[in-house]
C-alpha cells in the first residue's frame, strides 16, 4: 500500500529503527517476540507497584488499630492494589505469552495484523501510566476496583482520581480488544498446512475462547466507564438516584464485563497447564476434546452468571436462584478439566522441575478457589460471607493461587524459548517453596478470619485476639512472598545473563514453538515440521510411533 | 498456510470489531429503555424529538448504506473509476447525515437541553453521539480510502479486502442507526 507522503520520512524512520535493533527498536517493533516481551515486562514491572501495595496494606493490618496509614491512603492503595492487579498485571501477562507464543504455535511468522499488535501494547502501557499519574494528580481513585456508584460519582469521590481510573481502564481495554480481535483473526487465517482446529495446541484454543470473552465482555466495561465519565464530567444522570438514574444499573453493566473478566484472567492459564503438564508427565494430554470443548461450554455460561456479585443487592428470590442455578453449573466444565489434568497425570513418568512443581500446585490450589467459590453461590452464605475476607480469600486463591501459579508455571517452562537459557532449578525451586508457604499463610487465615466475621476494605480493626492472631500471621505469609519475589527477579535476571544454554528443545516437548532456535529469528521458522497431529515434534521424532498414525489405526479397528 | 481465512483476515477482524462494538451500543440503548418514562415533568422523546425529519435524514444515511456497497462491488470487478463516483456519493450522504445531526442538536440546546437536563437527555446525547463519532470515524476511513485511489489503491487484491472491510464497518454505523431510530425516534415517541 502506498504511504501518506507526510508520514513517509517519519516510517522511514522508524522503519529504520526495527531493522537496526537496539534500544529504539523495542519503540519502533512489530515483531509479536519483541512485543510479547514488552508485554511481560511491564506486567512485572506492575506487579512489583501492585505488589508494594499489598504489602503497604498487610503492614498496616499487622496490628489492630495501627495507624501506619491514614484511612483514605488506605483507600487509595486498596483500589489501586485491586484495580493494577486486574487489568495491569494477570490479564496483560496473559496477553503476553498469547502474544509471543500464539504464532510460533501454529507455525505462523507473526501476527494477522502485526501493527495492530504494537498498538494494543502501547495502549496497555500508556493507559498503565495514566493510572499512575493519579498520584501525582493529587489523589488516586479511592472506590474499588468495581467503583460502585454513587460512592464513585462526584459528591462522593470529588478529586480526579476517578477519572483517570475510569480513563485508564478505557485505554487499557481498547488494547486489549484489540489484541483479542487479532489473536482470533491470527488463529483463524495464519495457521500452516495441517494445523487443524483438532490439532491447535491447547493453549492456542485456550487463547482463542479466552479472545471471544474479551471481545464479548469488554464493551460492557467500556460502556460502563462511558456512562461513568458523562455522569462525573457532563453532569449526567446516569446513576444518579436523585434524578431517577439507577446506582444497580452500574453493578449489572459492569458485572456483564467483571464475570467473563474472571475467566479471561483464568482460561489461558488452564492453557498454560494444559501445555507442561502433559509434557513433563510425558503422556498425552487426557481428553483433548474434552478440555477444548468444556471451555467453550464455560465461556457461554460465563455470560450468564453475573448476577452472583450481587445477592446483597436484593434482586429478588427467583433471579437470586436463577443465578445461583447458573453459577454452580459453570462449576461443573471447570471441575471435569482438574480431571482431565489428573488423568494426564496418572500413570506418567513425571518429571518435577519447578515448572510442574507451580502447575501442580496450581490444580490444587486452584482447586481450593474454585470450591469456596462454589460456596458463594449459594445464595444464604454469600449473604453471611460477602464483604468479609472471606472473598479475598476466595479471589486470591483463584488468581494468586490459580492463575498466577499457571503463569510461574509458564515463565519456567517457555523462558529458555524467550531467552535461549534455562532458569536456575535451584533458585526455582526456592522460588517455588517460598511462594507456596508464603500464599498459604497469607490467604488460608483469611478464610478464618472472614467466618470470624472481619469485614475487608477497612483500614484497620479493634483488638479482637483472634482477628489480631491471624492478621499477624496473615502479614508474615505477605512478607515471605515479598522475598520469594526477589527471588524471582534474581533468578530471571542472573539466569538471562549466565543460565545454562537451552537449545532448541530442552524439554523433549511436542509443540511447534520448539521445533525453531531459542530465541527464535525474526521470521520464526527456518523449516516448520508436517503437522499432521496436535503433537508435531513427536511424530518428528518418533517416525515409529506416531500419533497420526496411531490415531488412523484406531479409526480402522472401530470400523 | 491452511487457516480458512486467510484471504479474508481483514473480514474476519472487522467482523469481530463491529460485534464487539454493538454490544457496547446494545448497553447504551438499554439504558435509554430501563430509563425510559423516569423523566417526568422534563424532556422526553415524546415532546422533543421529531420521527419525521430525522427519519429523512436516516432514509439517506441508510442510501449510503446501499452506495457504498455499490462501490465496494465496482471496486472488486475493478472498475475503480466507478467506485470511485459511489465512494463519493457515500461520503456525501454520510456527511449530510451528520450536519442534520448537528441541526437536530442545535435545536435541542437552543431550548435549554444538555445532557445534564434529565435522563431522557443523558441517554440521548450519549447515545446519538457515540454514533455520530462512529459516523464521523466511518468517513475518516472512507477518505482515506478516497485518497489512496489516488495513488492506485484498488488494484491488490488485499487492498479491496481492506475496502470490503471498512464497507462492513460503515454497514455496521448504518444499522446501528436503524436499533437506535426505531428505539428512540419511534418505540420512545409512541
Ligand atoms: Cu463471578
């Protein structure tokens, strides 16, 4: 296509830029490695912010009636600890590996629409630092990560922090649409001769749904923050109780958006464990299909639940059951995958490096968040438990302890593809431990604590020896993942520098991402292997037994 | 390269983009319909808008609906000259559209309305103008597109998917239009 002639010197540029490599070729890139790296990057660097904010919060909990921090810095550093952890670090993390692995899966050199790419990350980026900046414009947003109305309107929430929230969220969705719209656009006409949708990579499949929701669900959060900014910046009505508006409606449109959210935070991670547990298990992946098509099954359902973020409201006996119907229901393809990865697991010869060490970890963990989830469902002891900690006991089971170990899992499996050397197993398995201990204390106790009846979202609480006990214990459990972390960084950062050299395939895995060098060239593939089951590099490998043929005998004998 | 699609990469983004896009006016809408009848005593559709004139003005943004297909058609049977003429045509309508917009505006603050009034005019304005910008976003693309005929766009083939594709999307702004008419201008002032 011929360029707008302005723009041309200014292309030429920046053309120039990603040829040369360098530091400016990281601003000026359209490869999806180079992006995906971004995207990991600044969600660590995010996590570290959020990460600091928690540990602000659990020191000030550490003793009743502390006054470390003010109430309304208290405030602030919940909403934003909540709110960077969402849509700044779990779901932008995600989005990285998508964005680094999707097109060496499917044997593609880049994306469908590689510039597209580069924007989403610029608008995760610059929306992160719009977040940010509130700060440094006197106050951040103060309301929760849900900014419930009326508290987030003006008479409530009058400096500007809301805006910038509302604003950010805003950008940051934009990007990540936009990356959604691409991935599905990728999968459905980049994928190479053979590569069926029977024989994607689960995680490819999971990154597929997991773009649906976010096209599906963002729109709501987008017309929700719309409806937000006309109502703080023109003097709209739109939840304004006094001029008939409907502080409820807010809670429906954005819970439409904050349901499927939480499985745009968790599908790829059932990708990523879908990927290493087969793999260090050296077996198939149990029930294939089955793992494909219950995620479709949750992605449909996860629409329909959203209501159970809302039985306090009152909506009435028949929708409180409709929901809480629906919401056990979405319970069941969740439960039937923690199956399928026991079964993958069952008779394998496992191999425990710390990468299977976080997926194990993960199912159960991830299962212990899924049944207190279940709990909630239920609508009389939603009643008793919502708005204590009991819920973030539940959430942090689910995203630290579900998602967050499956992206662990992920970073030490794929870091030798991303870096060409292996992480340290030593410092990993360190790194593994202390995190293990270190969630379990900080987040087991809020279980109690939350049947103890301890509300969440105060900035401190009276001298109660139970209450006083746990948070205690609660606080050193955040400390230890505060170390483990270091950990982490020191582990990613001298094993970068000095780690073993990896080679292309240093797992034995299966997938295409491993049939090229680590890290891969600029164009990805030198030669891409036939593809003519979900498990390429084995047939490759074992001209004796391969999968397709195997599968192929199987069908002769059934007929 | 074996994905079914892979010559329509550009259509299956701009699809996914206007389902995305028409659940985001699906939420502004229902807001005007849970809202509906609350503004008692201030404006409402019933005593402000006007079904017929605005309805002229819709007959002739939905014409450039059919335009604009028109075009897209000639483009593929490369006959760009004349798509060129129905690219034209389709900016004109569409540009008319939006002055009428802009009139129907005016004549609404002139009486004192903003969208501070009630929520009859809350939902309005953030509805008609989220789809006045999505017009407005829908004649940038198709100028670009005028303007690159200049330079020779048309004649690969992944230049005319790229025009189906922004056709699609001004199909999209047209019926988005149709929910927002008959919603509105209609069911609002039965
Ligand atoms: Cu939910």
């Amino acid at each position: 296509m011929s360029e707008v002639p302005v723009a041309l010197p200014v292309l030429r540029k920046l053309q120039r830029f990603e040829h040369e490599g360098g530091m400016l070729s990281w601003v000026a890139s359209v490869d999806h490695k180079q992006i995906g790296i971004l995207y990991l990057v600044t969600s660590l660097i995010f996590f570290l912010a959020g990460g600091v904010e928690a540990l602000l919060m659990r020191t000030q909990l550490i003793v009743p009636e502390n006054r470390f921090l003010n109430p309304s810095l208290y405030n602030q550093i919940f909403t934003m600890h909540g709110t960077t952890m969402i849509f700044l670090v779990v779901v932008p993390v995600l989005l990285g590996l998508m964005v680094y692995l999707i097109p060496l899966m499917i044997g593609a050199r880049d994306f469908a629409f590689p510039r597209l790419n580069a924007f989403a990350y610029w608008m995760y980026a610059l929306g992160g630092l719009l977040l940010y900046f509130s700060f440094f414009a006197h106050d951040a947003p103060a309301a929760g990560w849900f900014a419930y109305t009326p508290l987030s309107e003006k008479p409530y929430s009058n400096l500007q922090g809301m805006d910038y929230w509302a604003l950010s969220l805003l950008v940051v969705g934009t990007g990540t649409i936009a990356t959604g719209l691409n991935v599905i656009a990728t999968i459905a006409s980049m994928r190479i001769k053979g590569m069926s949708l029977r024989h994607l990579p689960l995680f490819a499949w999971m990154s597929l749904i997991n773009s649906f929701l976010i096209v599906g669900a963002m729109p709501a959060l987008n017309a929700a923050l719309v409806m937000l900014l006309v109502d703080r910046q023109l003097q709209g009505n739109f939840f304004k109780p006094a001029a008939g508006g409907s502080p409820i409606f807010w809670q429906h449109v954005f819970w439409n958006f904050g349901h499927p959210e939480v499985y745009i935070m968790v599908l790829p991670a059932f990708g990523i464990i879908s990927e290493v547990i087969p793999v260090f298990s050296r077996k198939v992946i149990y029930g294939y299909a089955v793992v494909a098509g219950s995620t479709v099954a949750i992605a449909l359902l996860s629409f329909g639940v959203w209501a159970h973020h809302m039985f306090a409201v009152g909506l009435g006996h028949f929708l409180d059951l409709v929901f809480a119907a629906s919401s056990m229901l979405i319970a069941v393809p969740t439960g039937v995958k923690i199956f399928n990865w026991i079964a993958t697991m069952w008779g394998g010869a496992i191999r425990f490096t710390t990468s299977m060490w976080f997926a194990v970890a993960f199912l159960v963990m991830f299962t212990i968040g899924g049944l207190s989830g279940v709990m909630f469902a239920v609508v009389p002891i939603d009643w008793q438990l919502t708005d204590t900690y009991f819920v973030v006991a539940h959430m942090h089971y689910v995203l630290f302890g579900g998602t967050a170990f499956a992206v662990f899992a992920g970073i030490y499996y794929w870091f030798p593809k991303f870096s060409g050397r292996m992480l340290s197993e030593r410092m990993g398995k360190w790194h593994f431990w202390l995190t293990f201990i270190g969630f379990n204390l900080t987040f087991m106790v809020q279980h109690s604590l939350g049947m103890l009846g301890m509300p969440r979202r105060v900035f401190t609480y009276p001298n109660i020896h139970t209450w006083k006990v746990l948070n205690f214990v609660s606080t050193i459990g955040a400390y230890i993942l505060g170390v483990s972390v270091v950990v982490f960084l020191w582990n990613v950062i001298a094993s970068a520098r000095q780690g073993r050299t990896a080679g292309d395939d240093p797992w034995d895995a299966w997938t295409l991402e491993w049939a090229t060098s680590s890290p891969p060239p600029v164009h990805n593939f030198d030669y891409v292997p036939p593809v003519r089951s979900a498990r390429p590099l084995w047939d490759l490998k074992h001209p004796e037994d391969t999968d397709w043929e195997r599968a192929r005998k199987r069908q002769r004998n059934g007929r | 390269m074996a994905g079914e699609f892979v010559h329509q990469k550009s259509r299956v983004l701009i699809l996914t983009f206007i389902f995305s896009e028409s659940i985001f006016f699906a939420f502004l809408i229902t807001a005007f319909v849970l809202y509906h009848g609350r503004s008692a005593g201030g404006p409402d559709a019933r005593n402000t808008l006007d079904p017929i004139r605005t309805g002229i003005y819709s007959l002739i943004l939905w014409a450039s609906s059919v335009t604009v297909w028109l075009s897209e058609r000639a483009m593929r049977h490369l006959s760009i000259t004349r798509s060129k003429r129905w690219l034209e045509v389709t900016i004109l309508l569409g540009g008319i559209f939006l002055v009428g917009q802009g009139i129907e505006y005016h004549g609404l603050f002139a009486k004192g309305m903003s969208v501070e009034t009630d929520l009859f005019a809350t939902t309005f304005f953030t509805t008609t103008g989220f789809h006045a910008l999505h017009v407005f976003i829908g004649l940038i693309v198709l100028l670009i597109v005028r303007g690159l005929t200049v330079a020779g766009f048309g004649q690969e083939e992944y230049q005319r998917e790229g025009f189906i594709a922004a056709s699609y999307y001004w199909h999209f702004v047209d019926a988005v239009w149709v929910a927002v008419f008959f919603i509105f201008y209609i069911w609002g002032t039965r």
